[in-house]
C-alpha cells in the first residue's frame, strides 16, 4: 500500500500570485551525508514502494529551510511519488536527525509538483536569490490541432517553506523573459536534487545528467576570460577599426564582453566603442576571434547545428546593449552566447528574431504562437531555440549568466575604469 500524506493540520494563510504573504524560513545547504542520513532513517520506519516503472529513486532537496525558533525542514519525493510527467514534493520537518511528516490541508496553494530538471535558482547582482520551479502542460498533435503538438500552459512559482512549515508558492508572471530583462539578473541554474536509491538510501554511482554538466562547468572557463595581453590585442584592433569608421571622432573607451564564442578553449570578446552609441543605452558591436596569435575580426554571423534539429550562430555586428550577451549551458550542447533582441518591449534571442527560422515562422500563423518546438520543424530542418524553448527543450538549460562588459579607458589605454 502506498504511503499517503494527509492530513487535517489547516493553514492559515492567503495565497498572492505576486509575493510569499508569510515570512519565510532562512534556506542553507545541506550535505549529502546529512541527505542520505534522514533518508535511510526515514525508510527503516517506513515502507519503502517504487513508483512509474519500477521508480527506485527517492528525492531531498539540498537545502534546509530554518526558522528563527531552530525549526528545520526540507522537501521530499518518495520514489512512489515520481511520475513519468511529474513528481509531488512534501515538507517535511527535520527533528533529532529524522524526516517527520507535517500534516497540512493539500490544495493548489500547497501542493507542490515539478520533474527535478524544472528546479532552478535565480540570483541576483544585489545578493538577492531566489528558489523556482516551472511546470508545463503538453497537448499532442490530433485531429482538433492538426497534427501539431502545444504548449498548454507554462507556470513559474517561487517556492519557499513558510515558518510553520506549510510549503509556500507564488506564481512569477511573464518569467523567464522578465528575469533576463531585469537590470540585476545574475544567472539561473539548475538545482540537482540528491537522489537516493531504494530503503537503504544508497547513493547512486551514476551520475545525472544536469549534475555532470554542472561538475564540468569550471573545466570550461579559461576561454570565457581574457588576459592583459589578449585584452590589449583587441583594444589595438578594434581601436583602428572605430578610427577608420569615424574619422576626427575621438574614443576615449572601449566596452569588452570575453567569452568563448566558437568552443575553441581561446577567448573572443564583443567589442564596441563610446563613439558606437547608437541610442537607448545600445552599442553597434563587433565580434573578434582569439586566435592564439592574436585575433581575427568577424564580419558574418556562422551557422553551425549541434544536435539536427536545432541551429547556432556565431552572431557579428549586433546592436544591443552592455547588458544584452548571456552564456548558456545546455545539455547535450556545447556553452554558447545567447545575445539579446527585443520582441514587444520584451527580451529574446537575437538568433530566433533576426535568422531564417522555421519556428519561428510557424509560431507567426494565427492560433500557432504556442506551438511545440519541434512540431514546428519540417522535412528535417533545423530551427532556432527561443528563451522558452531553452527551459523546455530535450536538451534542457543548466545554466545561464550574464556575461560581465568590462569599460577600458582607451586614453589611458589598458586601464579599467
């Protein structure tokens, strides 16, 4: 029999679909030991059932949720609770090394329901951070939709652990796409829950797969930063560029954005100029190749698909602004710089707005702007991943960051300001 968590324990409390109403408890850290701790008790006094095909997975949060009066509680999915489309979460409150259950009234505003790979944290330059999930409901192409697979609906809730210990929710209207727009937006990642297998609670040897990434991700970064050599390289480059443009102007800096634009381990950078100020805080760009000897100045974008069915760009000559150039990690992908266009007043992907694509032009027919990625791909066509997309793809979003623009004072040249 399964394990059922009910109970009658009321809460309450007023649910807003734009803030947690409740103050909310202090979240840290948890370690595994801990993780698999709680686990193992857990189940040497309860029954232990799998779930969906044979599902021997139980999953904890690795966090710890604390209130002001030393109460602690955390999140848990039993393997029984997994689904092949999604996983219910319950709090439940750490006491003396053991998960105890909390009784509450379930309802939408306490139910809590998400697949792992749709848990992520979004932090922000100020220091502010903040715990979400998103959850999407897919309609399959039938008679009624010709054939064309959509996207029902796509929600994100900020979750958090109020201090009685009732999960709390509050729906975020218009994410992603408002929290790439926001000026203090740092970077979302995917939170891996741990997971432990069947009663014992052992720790699986394999990996998953968003955790793989993740582990690799410092592996990649000496070509997403620039030294004084390299950076000097470009400043002599592009400074002769900007001077033979706008004769008898003056620059006196240069803004730089390094990154590894075409996964070569040698850093490329986006470079632009005060003399290239174009209006409403936006910059006309360049984009130069490191090439190990010193550096190449593109003046195409480049095509180059990853997995068949969708396309990147080498993007060149943009005109964006400071703030508009973010890595993205992918599964199955390699990192890559998402630039930023504005689609009515909100922030896109400047590939999926300004190249020949597919999916984007199916999404344009009426009654199809909701349309599933690749229902939108014909006769095996690549197309262009939106910012949606990336949070809802196979190859699923790890992480995305702003990349940092350092300011160079070209009079003075080599000097940061």
């Amino acid at each position: 029999m399964m394990n059922k968590l009910a109970g009658v324990f009321v809460i309450g409390i007023t649910f807003a679909s734009n803030q947690l109403t409740e103050a909310s408890t202090n979240r840290i850290p948890m370690s595994v030991s801990e993780g698999q701790s709680l686990v193992e008790r857990f189940f040497a006094e309860t029954e232990f059932n799998t779930g969906d095909w044979g599902n021997d997975i139980s999953l904890l949060l690795p966090f710890k949720w604390v209130s002001a009066q030393d109460e602690k509680y955390t999140f848990f999915s039993m393997a029984e609770h997994k689904r092949t489309y999604e996983a219910d979460w319950f709090v439940e409150q750490i006491v003396d090394g053991r998960l105890r259950h909390l009784k509450y009234k379930f309802s939408p505003e306490t139910d809590v329901t998400f697949m792992p790979q749709e848990l992520c944290e979004v932090q922000y330059s100020d220091g502010r951070q903040c715990l979400c999930y998103h959850n999407k409901g897919m309609r399959g192409g039938d008679a009624e939709t010709d054939g064309v697979g959509f996207v029902e609906h796509f929600e994100w809730n900020e979750l958090d652990i109020g201090t009685n210990g009732c999960p709390q929710k509050a729906i975020r209207k218009g994410w992603p796409e408002a929290f790439f727009s926001d000026e203090t937006f740092k970077s979302v990642q995917s939170v891996v829950p741990f997971r432990f297998r069947g009663p014992k609670a052992e720790v699986p040897q394999e990996k998953d797969e968003i955790r793989k990434r993740l582990d690799e991700y410092v592996g990649t970064q000496s070509g997403w930063s620039m030294d004084v050599t390299h950076k000097n390289l470009i400043v002599d480059e592009h400074r002769k560029h900007v001077l033979e443009n706008h004769r008898g102007r003056i620059v006196a800096y240069l803004y730089i954005v390094a990154c590894d634009v075409n996964h070569d381990g040698v850093c490329d950078a986006y470079v632009t100029s005060d003399v290239e100020a174009v209006g409403n805080e936006k910059y006309k760009w360049s984009l130069y190749f490191g090439t190990g000897t010193g550096v190449s100045r593109q003046t195409e974008s480049v095509r180059f698909a990853v997995n068949g069915a969708e396309d990147l760009y080498y993007e060149a000559d943009v005109v964006v602004t400071k703030a508009d150039f973010f890595r993205v990690d992918r599964l199955k992908m390699p990192a890559y710089v998402m630039v930023l266009a504005r689609r009515n007043g909100l922030p896109e992907s400047w590939s999926y707005m300004h190249h020949e694509n597919p999916v984007r032009d199916f999404r344009r027919r009426k009654g199809f702007a909701n349309t599933c990625y690749y229902s939108c791909l014909a006769n095996g066509k690549p197309g262009v991943s939106s910012i949606r997309d990336l949070f809802l793809s196979y190859y699923t979003i790890v992480r995305a960051e702003r990349l940092p623009c350092e300011t160079v004072n070209v009079l003075d040249k080599g000097s940061p300001k």
